[in-house]
C-alpha cells in the first residue's frame, strides 16, 4: 500500500502492510514517532514505545506497517505536508530491508559534496527536491509526446552508432570489432540522418534523442544529454517558430503550471548584440546598453579617443544605485576576468561628476554627464569586444524581474572569425539567406538560423537546412575541409541531396536545460537522473574505465604510452 493511496480512506479505518522508508525516528517517553516516506509521500507512524525496541530502528530502514488511520490532535497538525492532519496508530510492523549507515541525509538542501551524491545517486533520488526535477523530466517527455502527436508528427529514431563528422565538438569514439581498425562515433545530434527523413519523404520529424559531444561540461552541458529533434519538410523557419512555441506553451502549462503567451518576441542578432551584449538576452532585466560616444566625441581622455578614432565607440550603463568603493572594485575584477582593460565610471552625486577620469573630463563631458542624474555612470570603449563585458555589467548591476521571457534571435552572420579562422556561427548544413549570391560573397552571407532563448539561457536552435549539394560542397570546402575529407566524411550526404532534395526546416530543444530553468536550479546535472560530472566522470559507476588488454586485442588496439609534457 502506498501513502498516496491513504487519500481514498476513511478516518479510523485500518491500514494494512504500509510500506516506506524510515525517514526520521523521535523518541518521546511513551510513544515513538516514526515519520514514513515512500515515492508518493510521507505520514506520521505513532508507536506505543512498550512494543517497539527504538534501536531497532535507524534512517531508511524500509519497513511495513499495519494499523488505524486516525485524525491528530489539532496542536500536532502539520499544514506543511499533504498528510499533516493524519498519523497512522501502528498496531504492528515488520523491517523488510536494512540500510548500511547513510553517506549523506536524506532531506533538501544539504550541504554534501556533489561528487558524493553521485557516488550514492540512488539514495540522492530518495529527496524530495531530486524526485521532483526527476517526475518533471517524465512529465515533459510525455507532455512533448502529446503535443507532437497532436501536430501529426511521427516519432522517427535514429542510429546511435554513426561514422564520425567534425560538428563542433570532438566525438565520442566506439571500436569496431568485425572492422579492424574502423570506428564508429556516438552522435552529437541526429541532424543529417533527419535530415535524410526529409529526402526520403516524410512530411514531419521528431525524436527525443540522445546525443554525445566529448568536450568539458559546465553547469549547462554534459557529454551525454537529451534534445528534442524536430524537422517539417517544407518548412520554413516562420512555420517551424510557431511550431516550438505551441510546444513550449503547452509544455510550460501542463508540466509547470505556468502560462505564457505566444508568438514570442523576436530580434535580429545585431538588435540583440547592440541593445543586451549578448545573442542570449535575458529580457527580465529592462535596462539596456546606451550609446555614450556622443558625449566623449572631443574626449582627451586618450583611452576613449584612442577608440573612437578607430571606428570604435563608447556604451555602457546609467544606474541610480550610487556603488560604494568595494563595488566597483568588485566590479572592476569582474570585468578583468571577462578580458576587459578595467572598469570605466564616473560617480554622479549633488551635482558633482566624481571618479578617477574625473580630472581630465572638460567641463562640457561633465555638463552632459550631469544631465543623466544621480548615481553611476559605467562603460567600456572599443569595438565588437566590449560588447561580451557589457553583457557582464548588465547582469551583475540590474536585477531581474520575476518573469519569463521568451524571445527569438534571427539573422545571424553565416561566419565568424575564431582564433583567426572563418567558421560557420552554426553547424555547416544550416541555409544562407541569399543562395543566389552567397557563393560570391559568403563573408556577408546572413544565416537563415534561429535561436530561443529564455531568461538569458539559449533553449534550442534551429535553421531552414541546405538542400543544394552545391551549396553544401562549398560550405564544407570554407570550413576548411580538403575535397578528400568532404568526400569520406560527407559524400554519402552530398550524395543524398542530389536526388530532389526539398525544402526543410527544423530546430532543436535542449530538454534538460529547459527542466533546469524552469524549475530555477543550478545545474542541468540535477535534472539528469545519472549524470555526469564536470569532467565527464560517473562517480557511481567509475566510467570511464581502463579496459583489460586481452579485451583490447579482440579489437586490434593496444596501449601506448605517452610522455609527459
């Protein structure tokens, strides 16, 4: 019998073989109070202390128990849990499993190295915070199932063993044992296989996938994590936008019980950089980053003159709030560590400019630095950099209303520059916006790719797909790959669209990540139920482990040693 199922029961009927975990133990002279967990909730056992040995009793012993189910006193009410009002009068028990000492308790918010509570995940699941982001998880698998079925979608999967292709991260690598010498790779997403579901002719696409991508974890990643795939033949990225914000939307009020209105809002890549530092804005915050080149236009302050006679400028942030010494040094290091020369600012107070580039403002800079009011003027000068660090600024120095906002980033650059070298913003199969004229000019070239992003945190991304095999070649050939390399690792690919290939369009939901923000915790590793940590360990399991050699012989592979650098 389950706690949940007490709900159907009447006061003073009786209770048999009710199970759970022995979830805290109190001893009060006559009676012992036994609180009882199981997955669905948690009851007070009462327990005459003349028929109970309490020693015989410890944390998550998991035990049954029959009695009366009976009303408590009303000074003995606990209004905190579903079953507050009630207590079971236990007429008998039995212990059906032992528990080992506990490496951690089991209750929320505990302070227990993280490392610890993957060792002992099964017993971290046990706590009502965990068992809730995992139900959540569920919830959302089912609630994306619903919503795409009712949008006549097919759930079509995809191999897990694939042959490796450069797509941003390194692979995840599995030897063949009947091929010598050959591997397989672990997918980073299943995009060129649904992709050959358009090709093949199937109207529309989706897939909760599991994906791999060896590279280092950080709060929001993993090297194994779990995407919602979706992809309309057809389609254009207007439809497919739609699309994911009905999901959302449903999503969002079946599983969270919150509501938010659609279509989201929508902004170019540049609006974005220029107005919030960032392609990832985080709209609760309503302040954005001002222009203030105007006001040092004249400026011998040669830092900033230095910047503007260089096609730079200068923005930043005019907050009320008058900082103290400690915050601006604090925020000072901040900026440093994000790769700025150091915080810009002026104190503006009684009508007084006041600040270390104070000496050496005219008397017009401080006339207009006046007229923006009391309170901090904070800024960074130079060019496309400072947009990064202004990002910084923003987050740290404005405080975020309670909201969710959703919002679309479109029309991104199809290249960036990165450590020197052009390469696609997104993956190589996503489709220039003007075709036509993209091989003439594909450093201008605009993507026809979509991010969503919420509060600052990127959700998915998307894009209407290359079906030209030209257009694809060419892509592939300025990302850098000799013709041999695009022959072995994407002929197939190139193969496939050249018979009719149509139009499509598709996008992809990072499901833990959405979980993560929805139910506002730190890490997507907590709404993962056997994650990984930060660097791609399982402390549970010991994965990743040294393989014996005579098992490595069957595959043809042997150790090397490496010398130390």
């Amino acid at each position: 019998m389950k706690i949940d199922d007490l709900i159907k029961s009447k006061v003073n009927s009786e209770v048999s073989d009710l199970r759970g975990w022995v979830s805290s133990i109190r001893d009060h002279g006559g009676l012992v109070f036994i609180e009882l967990r199981d997955s669905s909730s948690k009851i007070q056992i009462v327990l005459d202390s003349e028929n109970v040995d309490i020693d015989t009793f410890k944390s998550e012993y998991y035990i049954s128990v029959n009695g009366t189910y009976i009303k408590r006193d009303k000074s003995m009410i606990n209004k905190s849990q579903q079953f507050g009002e009630y207590e079971i009068s236990a007429d008998s028990y039995s212990i059906i499993s032992k528990s080992k000492p506990l490496p951690f308790q089991i209750e929320d918010s505990i302070d227990t190295d993280e490392n610890i509570r993957l060792k002992y995940r099964y017993l971290d699941l046990r706590r009502e915070d965990m068992k809730r982001n995992i139900v959540a998880r569920s919830n959302t698998f089912k609630s994306i199932r619903n919503s795409m079925d009712s949008l006549s979608f097919l759930e079509l999967d995809t191999p897990t063993l694939t042959k490796s292709t450069p797509e941003g991260a390194k692979d995840f690598l599995v030897p063949s044992r009947k091929q010598s010498g050959s591997f397989y790779a672990l997918p980073q997403s299943p995009q060129m296989y649904k992709q050959l579901f358009m090709i093949s002719g199937f109207n529309k696409y989706y897939q909760i996938a599991k994906c791999y991508r060896d590279e280092d974890s950080r709060k929001d990643r993993q090297p194994e994590f779990t995407q919602l795939d979706l992809e309309i033949l057809n389609g254009t990225p207007d439809e497919v936008r739609k699309t994911t914000e009905t999901i959302v939307k449903e999503l969002l009020d079946n599983v969270f019980s919150i509501k938010v209105d659609v279509p989201f809002r929508d902004m170019t890549h540049k609006y974005s950089i220029e107005n919030y530092g960032t392609d990832k804005p985080d709209l609760r915050i309503k302040e954005t980053i001002e222009d203030l080149s105007n006001i040092f236009k004249n400026t011998e302050i040669n830092f900033i003159k230095s910047s503007l006679e260089n096609s730079g400028f200068v923005k930043g942030f005019h907050t009320p709030k008058i900082m103290t010494r400690s915050e601006i040094d604090a925020l000072d290091e901040l900026v440093k560590d994000n790769g700025s020369n150091g915080l810009g600012w002026f104190k503006i107070e009684n009508s007084t400019v006041s600040g270390p580039l104070s000496k050496i403002t005219t008397d017009k800079e401080n006339e207009e630095i006046l007229k923006l009011g009391d309170g901090m003027l904070l800024f960074q000068s130079g060019n496309m950099e400072i947009y990064q660090v202004l990002d910084v600024i923003r987050r740290e120095i404005f405080t975020p209303v309670d909201t969710y906002s959703f919002t679309w980033i479109y029309d991104f650059p199809y290249f960036e520059v990165e450590n020197g070298e052009i390469q696609p913003s997104h993956h190589p199969f996503t489709s220039p916006k003007d075709t036509e004229n993209f091989i003439e000019d594909p450093n201008n070239a605009t993507a026809l790719h979509y991010d969503l992003v919420l509060n600052g945190s990127e959700l998915g991304s998307g894009s209407q797909r290359i079906n030209s095999p030209d257009i694809q070649r060419k892509v592939l050939e300025m990302w850098g790959l000799s013709d041999d390399d695009i022959e072995n690792r994407f002929g197939w690919f190139i193969e496939a669209l050249s018979y009719g290939t149509p139009q499509h369009a598709g996008i992809a939901l990072g499901i833990d990540r959405i979980i993560a923000v929805m139910l506002n915790v730190d890490s997507i590793r907590d709404v993962i139920p056997f994650p990984k940590t930060q660097s791609g360990l399982d402390p549970l399991t010991n994965a990743p482990t040294i393989i014996d050699e005579n098992e490595l012989e069957d595959y043809n592979l042997k150790y090397i040693e490496v010398a130390d650098e």
